[in-house]
C-alpha cells in the first residue's frame, strides 16, 4: 500500500498567496531553508496506478501534474483516480472537485451525510457539477468499507471533534460527520495508517486508534494556540479553527509522545508554524520526539 501526500499545506497552501509573515517571506527570497507547499491532500493506492484521492485541495492540478504516476494514460482521455473522498466540506479540502470536472464519468465521490449537505447548499459545489461532469456520490458512515478498483485496502472512517465550515449549518453546533479521520488499512499485510488533517480534540476512541496504527499523519497546523493572534493575523485561536496545537501541556507533541512507538507525521502545516523553517529550534524539537514534518511529494509504504 502507497500514501502519497500530494500537499501538506494547510488552507493558502505556503508560501501564502498574500502573507508575508517571516516564513512566507523567507521561502520567497530563499533566506531561510524551507520548501514550499501546497493545500493538503493525499492519495492511497495498492497497485501503483489506481488511486483513491482524499480531499481535493484547490492545488490538485497543480499535484497531479506533480505526480505523473496519477496519470496512467490508458487512453486519450485517462486519469488514475478511481474514487475522491472527502474528510470534511472545508474549502481547502473540497473545491479541487471543480478542477476534475473535465471528467467523462460522474466523479466518484465518498462522504459522509453531513458533508453531502454541505457540498449541496452551504457551498454548493455538487449542482455546479452536475452541469459539467455530475457526481455519483457514495455514502460514508461510522462501518469500514472498500472501493471498487482499489484491491487489498480497507478505509475505517471515524467522526473527529473540529469545526465544521463557516457555511455549514452546524458551525457552532458540531455534528458526527462534520469532520472525520480514516484508518487505511493494508489487508495483506495488516499494517494501517491514521490519518486526520483536522483535530481539536483528542476523545478516546481517536486516541486508541493512534496507538493501534502503523503510521499516523495528523494535524500540525499551529505550534501555539494563539500564533496567528500573536502575528497580528487573525483573531482566532487554533482551537476556535478546529486545530490542536503542537507544542505546550495537552498540545500533539504531548499526545504523540504518548501513543507509543510508531511512525509519526505531521500535515496540514499554517504557513506561520516555525516547523517549516527547517533551522528552527521547533524543528529540532520536533526531531527530539522522533516527529516528522510532511511535504509534497512524500510516499509512505505500508
């Protein structure tokens, strides 16, 4: 089984389009040692040429063309993926689906009720594409499931406390389904993977799956709660995004410390978080832990 992270960003990717904030000014003028990302996505696949896309960044062109092993090239008209799925109806993770409507098949779509909603009212994405390439939608509930062309791997889904889009009716009332996590598992050799680019909370059913997989690739947005308060950028705390943060008492690296031995990687990185800048104490303390730090282009073989 292949992960591929197609993009490790979080939303407005890095460098940012309009921040110049010193990561996102250093990476532009090459003063300090960072690579540049786009919005997170990533793509699983058994046999190297059949793919299930999870989330669909606005960046998918720009990833795919990155990625020539996601065009196959079978016949003129060709793509490798077999299926998208979307954790969550945020921006970053769902609006890439307009960039695929070129398609000659109904995408092949796999959420949950509450994101549905959402794609068809708060930010109606589904009847926009129903005028180009339509989508054949495929329900995701709390039961795994497999999909078809995708031989040997098996998705557990599970609900995530975070927040729920600002367009989204439960926005201060979150729902199961709003924002979810995926256990991918490898049937033949039972190796997993966790991956969760949205957390704000850590509940105990999330942190037995933590300890139980292989690989975990979750949330680093921010290293501190108030980052992009203390920037001058924003007035909202990662808990008030829906993120946890990294660093201090009750923080990711606390958590990851705390699951055990196992690899540990970090996406869905805010251009503001000092982990980018690979020469940070951050960095280094990120290394300590035995953490990493996602990028474009990254594969994980399970």
């Amino acid at each position: 089984m292949k992960i591929l992270v197609l993009g490790s960003a979080a939303g407005g990717g890095f460098p940012q389009w309009n921040c110049n904030c010193t990561n996102c000014n250093g990476v532009r003028k090459g003063t300090i040692k960072a690579r540049a990302r786009t919005q997170s996505s990533i793509a699983v696949s058994s046999n190297g040429t059949d793919w299930v896309l999870i989330n669909a960044s606005p960046d998918v062109l720009t990833q795919l063309r990155a990625n020539p092993a996601m065009q196959p090239a079978r016949a003129i008209r060709d793509s490798g993926i077999a299926a998208v799925m979307v954790m969550d109806a945020q921006i970053d993770h769902v609006t890439g689906l307009l960039m695929l409507r070129e398609g000659k098949k109904k995408l092949n779509l796999y959420c949950t009720d509450s994101v549905w909603d959402d794609l068809n009212h708060g930010l109606p994405l589904v009847p926009v594409l129903s005028h180009y390439c339509g989508v054949e939608r495929q329900a995701i509930s709390d039961q795994p499931f497999e999909v078809p062309g995708i031989a040997g791997i098996r998705f557990h889904p599970l609900p995530l406390k975070s927040k729920a889009p600002p367009y989204s009716p439960h926005r201060a009332n979150p729902q199961p389904g709003d924002n979810n996590g995926l256990l991918i598992e490898n049937l033949e050799t039972g190796k997993t993977l966790f991956y969760a680019p949205g957390l704000g909370e850590i509940e105990p059913h999330v942190r037995a799956i933590m300890e139980k997989a292989d690989c975990v690739l979750v949330d680093g947005t921010v290293w501190t709660g108030d980052e992009m308060i203390t920037l001058g950028l924003s007035a909202k705390t990662a808990a008030d995004m829906g993120h946890l943060q990294l660093s201090g008492a009750g923080g990711m690296i606390e958590l990851l410390d705390a699951v055990g031995p196992r690899r540990k990687v970090l996406i869905h990185i805010n251009n503001t978080n000092p982990i980018l800048n690979e020469d940070s104490a951050e960095h280094a303390q990120l290394a300590q832990h035995g953490i990493e730090v996602a990028f474009d282009g990254m594969e994980i073989s399970l």
